[in-house]
C-alpha cells in the first residue's frame, strides 16, 4: 500500500473535548478536497467524535490509531 501524502498536520495534544474536533473541522475548511490532515489529539474522548464526524460527513478517516499517550487521526477532505 502507497504512503498517505500528508498535506497539513494539526497538533491538538493538549486540548479537551471538544477542541480537538473543533480545530479539526476549521483545518479542513481550509484544505481542497482530497487534500488530507493528520490531527495529534491527547483527548481520549477524541477517538469517538472523530469517527462520528467522519461517519456523518464528506471527509474519509483514512487511518486512526493510538501512538503511546497520543491519538492519531489522518483525515482526506470531502
């Protein structure tokens, strides 16, 4: 499988509920479509609003994981 090109990258570690999401939706407001965001969140509650979001949105979860205390989102724009 081909490396994801990461366009834009978003440190929300940090920030609690619901900042990370609130960040995130501003970023990809500014990102063309299919152009894709990495977002670094702390907030262990991020985990669900991300997938929800992303469920009822235009906008792929390509990729989510968990990197040590850090939760990891990678995001195309729709």
């Amino acid at each position: 499988m081909a490396e994801i090109q990461i366009d834009q990258v978003l440190d929300a570690s940090g920030l609690s509920c619901p900042l990370p999401l609130l960040k995130a939706k501003q970023a990809l407001n500014g990102l063309a479509v299919g152009q894709v965001l990495q977002v670094i969140a702390t907030d262990g509650g991020s985990v669900r609003d991300f997938k929800a979001y992303t469920d009822q949105s235009a906008h792929q979860l390509l990729e989510s994981y968990t990197d040590q205390d850090r939760y990891i989102y990678i995001i195309r724009r729709g």
